[in-house]
C-alpha cells in the first residue's frame, strides 16, 4: 500500500509539473503576440519594460516562470493592465 501510495503521489507531481509547462508556454505565446501585435523586437519590448531580452526570449520560450514583479512590468512596458497577460486560453 505504501509503494501505491506514493505512485500516486509521483503521477500528481507528473500531472502538476506537465500543467505548469503548460501555463509557461501559454503565457510566453501571449507575450509574444501582444508583441508582435506591435511589430515590436524582443530588444524593443526590453527597453520599453525593463525585462531583459534575454528573459522576454526564455518567458516566450515557456522555460522561464515570471515572477509578479516582472509581470507587472511586462504589462507596463505593453501599457495593458495586468490582467491583459493573464487573459490566455
């Protein structure tokens, strides 16, 4: 019983992490539309947020999880509310 449960327990884990990259990629698709919305670069949506292209490159590429913070400062850079990233279906 106890190996079953933690069969369970890993297949939780799996099912999590495969959710979280999927989140990743969905909202690093988002980032890249909203910029491409706006014949923008990946350098020019850096100098307008603050985000480095280096890390706007690894969010589209859904390998880097955001922090609030930088959330907050991609929707700044893209003048959108917050909520505006997070609108992903």
């Amino acid at each position: 019983m106890e190996h079953e449960e933690k069969s369970t327990g890993d297949q939780a884990r799996i099912r999590e992490t495969a959710l979280l990259a999927n989140i990743r990629k969905r909202f690093g698709e988002r980032i890249a539309g909203l910029r491409d919305e706006r014949n923008w670069t990946q350098e020019d949506l850096a100098a307008a947020s603050g985000v480095s292209a280096r890390s706007i490159s690894s969010i589209e590429n859904g390998v880097y999880s955001v922090t609030l913070d930088t959330a907050y400062k991609l929707a700044r850079g893209f003048g959108v509310p917050l909520s505006r990233l997070f609108d992903i279906k």
